[in-house]
C-alpha cells in the first residue's frame, strides 16, 4: 500500500514537473532519493492497512448476579476483535436491543480506526440522546474501538493514552456490617490486605437492614420485597460508625462513605458535617443528581471532600460543577457516560479546576469496564481514587485477563488493547435475568432515592 502511495505521488510530482524542484527547496525529497530511500524506511512509516467494522454483537451474562453485558466488535481482519463494557445492570435487555437492533446496522462498514468520529456520529444518530441505554450501548463501542487499536498497535490502552502516571492503581474497597463494631473488624481485615482505603457503611445504602415491621407492611402498601429506610436512624448511626471504626482502626486509614442520595438535603449536610472529626477521604451521592444546587450549602458547610455523578448521563452534567468545584471526586461511571473518550474529556476538565477522579467499580461493571476504568487510572495526572473490582473466580473465567487486586492496588495486564477477553460458551451458560426493582420507602411508604 506504501509503495503504491509512493508510486503515485511520484507519478504526480513528474507530471507537475515537480520532482527535482521540491527536492531542491527542501519541500519533499525528490523522486529520485525516494526511490532510493524506499529500503531503508522504517517500519512504522508504512501505517496501519484499513480495516472495516464487520459485526456488532452484545453479549449479556450475569455469572454473579448482576447483569453484565459486552459488546464485540468484529473486523475485516480475521480474529480481531474488540470488546467494550455496555452494562445496565437494572435495564440489560434495552441495551442489548439498542446494541444489536440499531448499533450493528450503524457500525458495519465503518473504519475501525476513527473512534472519536464514531463516538460523534452513534451519539447523534438516534436524534434524541443522552440516555442512559443509548449511552452505554455507544459505550460498549467506543471501549471495543479502543481496544481494538490497542491490539493494532501492539500497546496496551493506558500506553495510547499518555503512559503510566502511577505504577497501579490504589483502589478503596467496602467493609459493610451490622454494627459499627462488625464493620470496623471488616476495615481491619482489609487494612492487612494492604487496603489504605474502605468505604464503610452499616447495613448496607441506608442501614436498610430491616429493623421491626414499618407501618407501610402493616398496611399491606407495596410489596413484599421493597426495602425499609428508617432515614432518622441512619442519620444517629453515622457518625458512631465512623467513631467507632476510627477508635479500633486508628487514624491512618483513609475512610470513605456513600449516602446514595437517600435523605433530605439539609438532612445530608448535617450528615456530612457529623463525620468532620473522623477526617473522611470523601463522602458520596450527598443529594440526588436533581438537588444539584444544594452542593453550594454544604461546600459552605463544611470542608469534608465530596464525591458525585456516578448517576449523571451526560458528560455535559459535569462542567456547571467541575468549574464552580463544587465537589471534589468525579464518580464517573464509565458506561453510562458513553466510554473511555468523553471520560478522559471530564478527566482532563478536572485536572485544570484541582478536582480528581474516582470512578464508580461497583459489581455491575463487567470486568472489561473495570479494565477501562483502570487504563485511564494509569494515564490521568488527577487521579484520586478507584472502587475496587470486585471479580468473583467465575468472572474470571468467563474474562480471561481481568484486572487483578494485590495489596489495595488494581492492576492491568500488559497484553495490547484492555488486555480482557471473554468465553462465550460459558458466558452463555448464566444468562441475563430481568429482575430489576429497587425500591426502598419510608415508614408510610414514600419512596425514596433510589
Ligand atoms: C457505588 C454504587 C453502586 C450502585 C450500583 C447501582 O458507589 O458502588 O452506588 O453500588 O448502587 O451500581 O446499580
Ligand atoms: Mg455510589
């Protein structure tokens, strides 16, 4: 294909009579010492030979009980492919329509190697935009495309984005006990792991531990399986937890915690307040994504660091509060906000306002996406935090090359592209299930976020 280029520049640089000339002005080598020269260049000169988008396909499993699922990109070059992270754990079946009804159909024939012209064009092409199915389905797209230019160009991801910033990725991970005393154990546990940071939480979002009967099952309203928040509990339990766990862990540890927007704000502020003493590394989801503006009231408040937008479906929900600082953690989730491009766009955004990055690596994130969220890990100056993957061994299985966790910290393979590939046949063998309600209220049965 080269020589061929050459051919016929050559061919147009006589016609023009222009050979010698540009050769003399220094402005292109002539014709001659081109042909000369044919030998002794270098390899990567020649480029990469196109290739075309042959298949899109979404593979869905669920061997842990979340739904996972995955996009497979397939090309015109025999045996490679690309895989990207599409998982929406709550609605999988209409991302796995979005990928295969309409993605595959906008994608083949297209070139591979142009992924931020993919990611512009799928964004727009359905018109209306910005939701959450449609995000991840571009998503599993533009994570397969990067990982497909990785294995051409024999790097691993992290490497196509600038390098190493760090040598692994530091990852918090989630002690969860009945009692503040049951969690503090579990942070000690994770302390001799190596952990340097936990997110502690008691009973769960909430303490959604059921505590009695509410009157809202007394009175048969909802059903069976809807979960019971006693908000005014949680707000007296908090900081005993945190009391607690720093009295038996000591102060080295760097404590994290997620209200997962499930109180009244002026309730949250008070809440974050209440954990001031134990010097949090952040606290999580204050407000839900609609009381977006009670963050000035808390950053006015208290100096406790803030993480959010782990629930946010556009990238463009992150400017308002990155350039006001008004928390300091971006909670992306990767998926959800259409893949590893528009989250190095936040990522970068971040780095000018001093606010760092902390991705969401909750369990419905497929081990591909954990991959991804730990490539960019390895790149950005302004990372803060990761949320540990969690990958149970049949994962594994189904994921061949998952990211590994040793001694607090995430690491990645150093095979091209993510480096995580997937058994279809086994992953087959757990399907997807539909099982979708969360629903949590109140004592009279009010709903609550989420
Ligand atoms: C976290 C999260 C998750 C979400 C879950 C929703 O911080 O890890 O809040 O646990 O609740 O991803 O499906
Ligand atoms: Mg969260």
């Amino acid at each position: 294909m080269h020589t061929k280029n050459n051919n016929s520049r050559r061919r147009l640089l006589k016609g023009l009579g222009l050979g010698a000339m540009t050769g003399f002005m220094g402005l292109y080598p002539g014709a001659d010492s081109m042909a000369r020269n044919e030998k002794e260049k270098p390899a990567y000169l020649n480029g990469l030979p196109p290739l075309k988008i042959t298949n899109v396909k979404a593979i869905g499993t669920a061997p842990s009980g979340s739904n996972l699922i995955v996009v497979k990109v397939e090309t015109s070059e025999p045996g490679l492919y690309g895989l990207g992270c599409a998982t929406f754990t709550q609605r999988a079946f209409a991302v796995i329509t979005a990928i295969e009804k309409y993605l595959q159909d906008f994608c083949v024939g297209k070139d591979v190697d142009n992924i931020e012209d993919m990611w512009q064009s799928a964004f727009v092409s359905s018109y209306w935009r910005n939701g959450p199915v449609l995000n991840n389905a571009i998503s599993g797209l533009d994570q397969a495309l990067w990982d497909i230019k990785g294995k051409r160009a024999n790097m691993p991801v992290y490497q196509l984005l600038g390098g190493k910033c760090r040598f692994a990725v530091p990852c918090y991970t989630h002690a969860s006990g009945n009692t503040p005393e049951a969690a503090a154990d579990q942070v000690s546990g994770y302390m001799e792991e190596g952990y340097r940071y936990v997110r502690i939480q008691q009973g769960g979002y909430g303490g959604t531990a059921l505590t009695g009967e509410p009157d809202f099952k007394k009175q048969n309203y909802g059903r069976e399986s809807d979960q019971y928040m006693d908000q005014g509990k949680y707000i007296r339990d908090v900081p005993k937890l945190f009391e607690t766990v720093r009295r038996q862990c000591g102060e080295e540890v760097e404590l994290l915690h997620d209200i997962h927007e499930r109180l009244e704000p002026m309730d949250a502020i008070r809440v974050v307040k209440s954990t001031e003493p134990y010097h949090p590394f952040f606290i999580e989801d204050p407000f839900s994504p609609e009381q977006m503006e009670w963050f000035q009231a808390l950053r006015e408040a208290t100096t406790v660091p803030l993480a959010m937008g782990e629930l946010f479906n556009n990238i463009n929900e992150f400017k308002e509060p990155i350039t006001n600082r008004m928390f300091d953690y971006i909670r992306i989730h990767i998926s959800q906000i259409g893949g590893i491009s528009p989250a190095m766009k936040v990522a970068r955004l971040g780095e000018f306002y001093g606010v760092k990055t902390a991705w969401h690596g909750p369990g419905d994130v497929s081990p591909v996406g954990h991959a991804a969220n730990a490539h960019i890990d390895l790149a950005v100056w302004n990372f803060g935090i990761q949320e540990a993957a969690r990958i149970s061994d049949l994962s594994r299985e189904i994921f061949p090359g998952s990211p590994v966790m040793k001694d607090g910290y995430m690491w990645v393979n150093e095979a091209p592209g993510l480096g995580v590939d997937i058994n279809e046949d086994l992953a087959k063998k757990h399907p997807m299930h539909t099982r979708s309600n969360w629903t949590v209220r109140k004592f009279d049965g009010t709903i609550i976020r989420p």
